[in-house]
C-alpha cells in the first residue's frame, strides 16, 4: 500500500540570500532537510509527501476562517479541486471541542476534499486518540474516504504533540478499524487521483531505490 503525506515542510537555516521573513521563527530548532525526511520516512514507513514552503519563507492563507467561501467557490467552480487543510478546524479545537460541522458541511460538494493532518494536537489522550476517534471518523463518512487525505504536518506535529511519524500512520492502518481498501484510499490513493499523481507511473520507492525527486 502506498502512504503519501498530504503535507509537510522542509526548510534550510536562513541565509543573507534566502532570509526568513522578520520576527518568524521555525517548528523545530533543527531544520528537516531532504536527508532528514528521507530517514523518517524510511522509518514511518511513508514513500511519498507533498512539500508546502513553511510559512517563515513565504505567505499561507488560512482556511479554517473562510470555509463558507470555500463552499461558494466550489459551487461555482464544480471542476475546480479544493483540499482543506488540517480537518478545517480552527486553532484551539481540542478534546469534547474538536466539532467539525462546518467543514463536513462541505463534503456535499464533490470537487471538496479534506487533509486529515495534525490529528494528534486535537486531543489531551495518549495515543491512538480514542476521545476524537469519533469526531474524525464522523468527517471522513462524510467525506468518505477518497475524498480523505491522510497527512501530518511534521514539524507541527512533532513540536505540538508527543506523536511520532509511525504513529501518525499506525493511526490509521491499527486502530481506526478501516478496511484495508479504506486504508488504501485515505493513506494515498485518494491524494494520488485527485491531483493526479499516478500510483503505478513517475515514481520512486524511496524504501528500495533510494530517494526520489517525487518527495
């Protein structure tokens, strides 16, 4: 089965030609590189990830605050393919008010996806999550599972939550009690259709070729 990340970052210290921007700091004090990420994902493992410039080298919206927007937009636009970030929940949401109602709202749209990323800072349990196991598993019936993109947000995750990459994945393959077809189209499939990023084609397993470009 093939495990894609939906999002995550790398980041270099910077440099007099490459500068953060001002008053921004990173997730970790030691950058994940190319090497790094290909050592965790090795040991996750994960073959594939969608790298986002963090946001101390570049700009990102935000778009938990405007999820009635993103449902007007994809009225409008039925061929244009909208992936929301991290559950669209908002900053703050944890344990009994982790509550997505406004992004399962959206899944009646079909061109609507949702990234299951930073599960693990939604919730004061240990893991495997078991408070907001419902609450997730409510979002991906809506969405259902091609249309739910697994994911972590790495460094966020790992500096906000005491989970490792290989849990962040085992969530998902042992405890949630998906079906292995399930678990095929949460943990890449659906990503790999949706953008499109052929499974069978273009492509290196990092776990015996070495390290691809596609990562």
């Amino acid at each position: 089965m093939l495990i894609t990340d939906s999002g995550l970052h790398i980041w270099r210290e910077p440099t007099p030609e490459r500068p953060w921007m001002p008053g921004r700091t990173a997730h970790l004090p030691e950058p994940i590189g190319y090497e790094n990420l290909r050592e965790r994902m090795l040991e996750a493992g994960v073959q594939r990830a969608i790298l986002i410039p963090p946001s101390w080298e570049g700009v990102m919206m935000n778009v938990p605050t405007v999820l009635t927007e993103d449902g007007e937009v994809a009225a409008r636009h039925p061929n244009l393919r909208i992936i929301i970030d991290h559950m669209g929940r908002l900053r703050g949401m944890k344990d009994e008010t982790l509550r997505l109602d406004k992004t399962i709202a959206l899944a009646k749209y079909p061109n609507v996806h949702v990234k299951l990323t930073l599960i693990s800072e939604c919730t004061s349990a240990e893991y495997p999550y078991k408070n907001i196991q419902p609450e997730v598993r409510r979002l991906i019936d809506a969405f259902s599972p091609r249309r739910s993109f697994w994911g972590t947000d790495l460094s966020v995750m790992l500096s906000r939550s005491t989970c490792t990459y290989k849990q962040a994945a085992t969530l998902f393959t042992e405890e949630m009690g998906y079906s292995k077809e399930d678990q095929a189209w949460i943990l890449g499939r659906g990503l790999a259709e949706c953008l499109p990023w052929p499974i069978n084609n273009g492509w290196t397993n990092p776990m015996t070729h070495g390290f691809s470009t596609d990562v």
